[in-house]
C-alpha cells in the first residue's frame, strides 16, 4: 500500500505536490469514490481517475535535460494559447517540467514523468542549487554586493544566496552580468533579489542545476539524462 499521491506522481500525470492539490480539490476518485484526504493509502488493484483521466501505473521513466528558450512557458497547456516547454520534446509519455522558468528566462530545465524524482529535485530541504546569469540594470555597490551576500527578505522569507560573483559589467549602458548560485525554488525569486535592491533584471539565464548545465546545447535542444545523472540527483535526497 501507498499512499495516493506518491502513486499519482510514480505515474507520470504530475508532480507530487500538485498531485496533493487535486486530492484536496476533489479532482481524483478511487474505484469510484471521491478522495480528499492526502493520508489514504491504495494498492496496485486500486483504479485511480484523476480529472477524468485514469492513471496507468505501467509507464516507462524518462527524464529530459532542455535549453529552455524565450517565449515558453513551464507547463504541459495553456488556456490562452502560449507555447509549452513539452512542445520541444518528442514523446509519448506525459513529461512535465521540474520547477519553473519565467516565459521570457532561457536556460537548463529538467522535464520528467518521475514524482519521486522531480519531488526530491524540488523539496525545500534538499537545497538544490540553481545557478543563474542575470543581466541587470546599474552598477551594483560594496555596500548591495554585501546586502546580496548576507541575505535579502523577498515576501517576509530571508534568502541568502550561496554565492554571488560579477561576470563583467559595461559602464556605458550601466548595465552588468551577475551570476548568482541559490537554492530557493519560489517564483521569480532571482529577479525579486536584484529588484529589492534596485536592480531590474533584463534578461535572465539558468546556466547550472547542481551539477549539470547546457554545453553543448543550443537554445530549444535537449537530450536524455544519462543513468549516472539520474542516480547522482536522486542522491540528493538528504537523510531524515
């Protein structure tokens, strides 16, 4: 037996926490009955209709690395008719994206149809790095540079960047190249740093997600995971 939302992520239809979102909404049924309560624990003889879709438990784990480029939007649809980041890939199993990129951020994204995994990669406790190349407006300071380091409130939560270092910086167009390294995982996080301090993000680039990047992929390739990539993410996992 396990537990229903662990078994709708295994299944490919969605991340874990999103699969929490459907019980509690009243989106999923099990033979038959409505299921709101996030403990309830199934079998493999159990049918599980999520939305109207009947989850298939016999699915093939795939797991994508993408150059995600501008003009993309993180998710598998869109009621307003905007491109998904699932459009570059060819396949035929129900991958969906590992954490967010704004439409207009290019960069490393990882898609998959793994709850378990996609849920270790973004769980708070597990600080998984993302490395990201801001183009900012202005000079940053001394005294923001250490404001930066020792940590900034965004939304009533602290974020203390892991590591802050200035790529280059062009004093005509008071403009300059930040890379930042964090392990928050919130919404427009990165561009909510740079803005609290007076710094306008103007294009945005995640060049690493812990210890992968996008050498040798142009904007909108991508490629599989190798097995020894799979393994060393799912290590990240850290003991309870």
């Amino acid at each position: 037996m396990e537990r229903l939302q662990k078994v709708i992520a295994n299944s490919g239809y969605c991340s874990r926490r999103k699969a929490e979102e459907l019980i509690t909404k009243g989106k999923v049924y099990v033979n038959g009955e409505l299921v709101k309560e996030l403990g309830t624990k199934v079998s493999d003889k159990d049918i599980i209709v999520v939305d109207g879709v009947t989850i298939n438990k016999e699915i093939r784990k795939e797991y994508y690395l993408l150059n995600k480029p501008r003009g993309y939007i993180c998710s598998v649809s869109d009621d307003k008719g905007r491109k998904v980041v699932t459009d570059l890939i060819e396949t035929t199993e129900r991958i969906y994206p590992v954490g967010r990129l704004d439409y207009d951020t290019t960069g490393l994204l990882i898609l998959t149809n793994d709850g378990d995994f996609a849920n270790i990669l973004m769980h708070p406790s597990n600080e998984v790095e993302k490395t990201y190349l801001a183009v900012i407006e202005g000079i940053l300071t001394t005294e923001e540079i250490y404001a930066l380091k020792e940590g900034i409130v965004i939304d009533g939560v602290k974020v203390i960047p892991k590591r802050i270092k200035i790529k280059s910086k062009d004093i005509n167009k008071n403009r300059e190249k930040v890379i930042i390294t964090i392990v928050e995982g919130r919404n427009h996080i990165v561009k909510k740093i740079f803005e609290s301090i007076g710094h306008p993000v103007n294009k945005l680039h995640r060049e690493k997600y812990a210890f992968l990047d996008v050498k040798g992929l142009q904007s909108g390739d991508y490629r599989y995971l190798t097995n020894e990539e799979v393994s060393k993410l799912k290590a990240l996992k850290k003991r309870k």
